[in-house]
C-alpha cells in the first residue's frame, strides 16, 4: 500500500490541538527555517538538541521542520537512522513535552509510513493528553493509511480525555462531503463500490465507504445480502487495490450484520496482506458481543506473526493485570469479566489473568479454580463468549490432568464454535497422547469444515505421527 506525504499546516494544526497549554505553538513567519543545504550539513542529533533549544534568530519549530524534511529526503538507510532517533526521543518521558511533541510532527512531516505504528502507540498509552493529542494531528496526517485512520477510529471510542477527544473527532471528520440519507437511498451499492475505489470529486475519501455500510444496514434482508455479497466479492478479489479492499471490511462491520463475519474471519487469518488482516482484525473488533468474531481474534492473537497486525488485535484495551492483581482478585470475578472486560483493560486480560492464576496457584486451589470454569465452560446458559474463553484458561495453564475436559467439548458440544476453539486449546497440549487422539478421532467424524480447519491446522504440531 502506498501512502501519501503529510504537508502539514503549522500554524492551524498545532494552534488548534495546544492552544489552551503554555507551550502553545503558532507559526512565526517572520523567523528563519533551515536552508536545504543547512538540512544536508546538519546532523540529525544537532536538529534534536534545537527542538528543545531553537538556534537564536530561528523558528522555534525550524528544527522540527528541518528534521522532518530530513528524514523525507534522505537515502533509505539515513531516513531509517532520523526516524529511530526521533521515535526513540519521542518516547523517551524524561524529554520535556515540548521536545517530544516535535517529534511526534517530525515523523509526519517525514510522510515515512513506517512511523506509523509508533504514532498509534503515543495515541493509545501515553500517559500525557497534550502527546495524545499531537499524535493524533500526526496521524490524520497519514490520509492514505489504514493504520491510521483505524487507530483515530478506535480512539475515538474509548479516549476518555475531552481535550483529546476533540482533536480525534475534528480530524475525523475533517475532508469534504459525506452522502446524505436521501442520496445513500437513490445511489446503487454498484455505484457506491465504485467510489470506494475512486472518490467522488468533493466527497471525504471514505463517505462511499459510510454510505455502503449504511445502505445495507438499512435494507432489507433481500437486498442487505446482495449488498455484501458483492462487498464480500470485491474484498476478496487481489486484482483490486488494497485501498478498496481493506474499505469493504469496514463496509461489513458499520452494517453490524453478524452473518458476515465468517468472511472478515477468513481475512484474518488467511490474507497475506498484514493491512488487510489488520483492517479485519479493527472491523470484527467492532463485533463485541459476536464469539465467532472474539474466537477468531483470540486465534489470531496467538498465531499472528506481524507485530503491526497484533498490535491491531490487542488494541481493544490496552492494560493487563498485574501479579498482585492476580493474587488478590478472585477467580469469580475474572470469570464474569471474561463476559464484561473492565474498562481500559485488553479484552482478553481477564482470561490471561485467571490462567495465570490456576497455573500459580498450588494444587488444591488450581483444583478449585478450574472445577469452576469447566462448570462454565460447559454451563449454555452462559455466552459462547464466555464459555470459550474458560477453554483457553484450561489451555494456557497447561495442567494436563485437564485434557479430559476439552476433549469433552471438542466431541460433544453442538457448538461449532466451541468445537473449533477445543480443538485450538488442545493443541496446547503438545505431547500429550490423550489430546493428540481425541484430534484424530474429532479429524475422522468431525462434519463441521469450520472445526476440520481447526483441527487439520493444529495436529501438525503433534510431529508426523499424526
């Protein structure tokens, strides 16, 4: 995917998102910036160094242009050198805010993709709204991105910082036109999914996107299954540009019809486009209550090599329990937040809680622990959600003396689902004979494609005599 260079406009961009703070920067015109040859002859560090001391008689961001424009024009390995500096700056807490900030523009400014994620992770963990909010003007920077708009999207649900909020919503909707109802109601999806790929001249570059996504949503079932499966054909067909394609996830997910979340699935965990599998990962992301969506994710978390395309997985909530935490929390109530995560937590935090929690515990109460979640596990009352979950915590403790309960669920359960995840837990258990024959026996009578995918993907791992 190619991506475009920022230009960014100082003087509105940074007035807009600091103008409350002391460092409040605006553009001053009538100091000097860095020449061109100034730019070559200087070293990167010394640029550094003036962002947090500009040169007398310079802008006071003549060094954060400077830098910017340095890494854009340089030769690959100098441009890969600017950026690791200035990402390292960038993180770096003891720096002041006003240095570190710069940095955050520096990488826009560089229009080097590549400083992408860096940006998504001062976004989402930062302690300081004001680095929060700079890295969001940077990444609305990166308009042909997927990463980032999906990161200014997903922030936009769950920052809890008004100030923040309001530069990722501005710049969310900034861009021109969207569709109005009457217009989404009269246009064919066929003329939608053509704009998709090509913008309609004064239209935001995603409002066919939103207006796809809302068409089906609207309609009736007839036409909502002619919609996406003409969606569902373009996402999967390679001829077309990524750009297009990663648009048709989220053309699925802002429908919300769960019925086509096998096809996001199959992006997840098949496309060997780690933007398309990122963007499948944020789009199934927005399918909460769906444990076909969550399963696939958990899946993906585990078997995901891209470090891009976890960091998308595990950006539904970023902080994990700690050990005392673990200690002192009950298995009751990491059980109930398998169904109900605690807010600001990563959606899967409580179940790598409770099976770090069996697995330290000593026998005895590991055995009251786990007695607990199989009741779970195999309690349908509860959600498939929940109840899937309870299968990992048996896996990612790693008691064997447990094997027997998922080989229950993988050659019982009417759940495919359920079967499916069974089937992924067992796997775990490498070496061990009774997980390893329950897979060949499921792999002989199981009727489910779905669960033999699961199953043939898995038994590999128990060496050729399977």
């Amino acid at each position: 995917m190619r991506y475009a260079c920022y230009t960014v406009v100082l003087a509105l961009c940074l007035t807009a998102v600091l103008i409350s703070l002391p460092c409040t920067v605006q553009a001053q015109t009538s100091e000097l910036e860095y020449t061109s040859e100034e730019i070559q002859n200087t070293s990167a560090e010394v640029f550094l160094e003036r962002m947090a001391k500009p040169e007398p008689g310079y802008d006071k961001f003549a060094a954060m242009h400077a830098l910017g424009r340095k890494a854009k024009v340089s030769d690959p390995e100098t441009c890969r050198n600017v950026l690791n500096l200035v990402i390292s700056t960038m993180y770096d807490q003891s720096r002041s805010i006003n240095q570190r900030f710069q940095c955050c523009y520096a990488i826009s400014e560089s229009g080097d993709a590549r400083g992408v994620p860096y940006l998504v992770e001062v976004l989402f963990k930062d302690p300081s709204n004001t680095m929060r909010s700079v890295a969001a003007e940077a990444l609305a920077g990166f308009k042909n991105s997927a990463e980032a708009h999906n990161a200014l999207v997903q922030a936009s649900q769950q920052e809890t910082d008004a100030k923040v909020l309001e530069v990722i919503n501005r710049r969310l909707a900034e861009g021109e036109a969207q569709y109005t109802p009457e217009q989404i109601k009269e246009t064919s999806a066929e003329v939608f999914l053509v704009r998709i790929g090509k913008p309609e001249p004064g239209y935001d570059k995603f409002a066919a996107m939103h207006a796809l996504g809302r068409k089906a949503k609207e309609s009736d079932l007839q036409t909502r299954q002619d919609i996406l499966s003409m969606v569902v054909s373009a996402m999967n067909d390679k001829s077309r540009s990524i750009d297009m394609r990663f648009q048709c996830c989220y053309v699925i997910s802002d429908c919300g019809d769960e019925q086509w979340v096998p096809s996001l699935v199959d992006v997840l965990l098949n496309d060997p486009s780690d933007v398309m599998r990122s963007v499948a990962a944020e789009a199934l992301g927005y399918f909460k209550n769906c444990a076909a969506a969550q399963d696939a994710l958990l899946v993906a978390a585990q078997d995901e090599k891209s470090q891009k395309v976890l960091d998308v997985i595990n950006r539904q909530g970023t902080a994990e329990y700690t050990t005392a935490q673990i200690d002192a929390i009950s298995a009751e109530a990491f059980l109930k937040r398998l169904q109900q995560p605690e807010q600001g937590y990563h959606k899967f935090a409580a179940l790598h809680a409770l099976a770090k929690k069996a697995k330290a515990s000593d026998a005895d109460s590991r055995k009251v622990i786990l007695t607990t979640v199989i009741a779970a596990m195999n309690d349908k009352s509860r959600t498939e959600l929940q109840r899937f979950q309870c299968c990992y915590v048996i896996s990612d403790c790693g008691d064997e003396q447990w094997v027997g309960s998922l080989v229950d669920v993988l050659m019982k359960d009417p759940s495919t689902t359920m079967r499916a995840v069974a089937a992924e837990a067992l796997g775990k258990f490498v070496g061990n004979a009774t997980a390893h024959n329950a897979l060949l026996n499921a792999s002989k009578q199981e009727t489910s494609q779905k669960v033999l995918d699961v199953i043939n993907r898995v038994l590999p791992k128990f060496g050729s005599a399977s």
